[in-house]
C-alpha cells in the first residue's frame, strides 16, 4: 500500500523528467551560446539563466515554448521530445540581438 502511495504521488514528477540537461544563458541581451545541438526524440530541460538585470523572454514558435526570465533569474523550459531539424528562438524583449536555434539530431 505505502509502495502504491508513493508511486501516484510521484507520478507527476515523472512526466517533468528529462533525458538531458542543457544550458543556456542570456547576457548583454544575447543567448549564449547562441545555437546548441540536442538529441532528436528525446525530451530535455533547457536551463536559461538571465545574467541582465531586466527581464528576457524565451519563445519559439516551431517548439512552442514562451517563458519570461527575471532579471538575474533562472528558470527551466521542458522540450521534446523534438523531430530532427532545426528550431529557432528569440528573446521577444531585445528580439533584435536575442536569438539563437537548437537543432535536434
């Protein structure tokens, strides 16, 4: 019974867990690095760590995430598990020099 409790309270844990952990940060406006390659079909968290002192969003379309990142914050974004191929993204707030891609493969 206690074994059974604490699988269905763990359960949802589980759906959040990643095959991979990558990092991103965002500095002087900027992705850092600016493109990074992750594995094809798999599900991974992407860590963004906002280095500025203002607020950044990541957003992609193609991977259909937006995610707002504090001033000197972190936050992390679940993705995939991805097709291979390429898929940009932006930082909606300085679009102009915030961009980058991660290519699933």
């Amino acid at each position: 019974m206690k074994r059974t409790l604490l699988f269905a309270l763990l359960l949802p844990w589980a759906s959040h867990a990643a095959d991979a952990d990558f990092t991103l940060r965002v500095k002087d406006h900027r992705f850092q690095p600016a493109e990074i390659t992750i594995p094809a079909g798999k599900k991974i968290s992407l860590s963004v760590e906002n280095q500025d002192s203002t607020p950044e969003e990541f957003e992609s379309y193609g991977m259909n995430r937006e995610k707002i990142i504090a001033g000197h914050g972190t936050v992390t974004i679940y993705i995939g598990p991805l097709s291979a191929g390429r898929y940009t993204f932006m930082g909606e707030f300085h679009a102009d020099t915030a961009q980058g891609a991660i290519t699933a493969q």
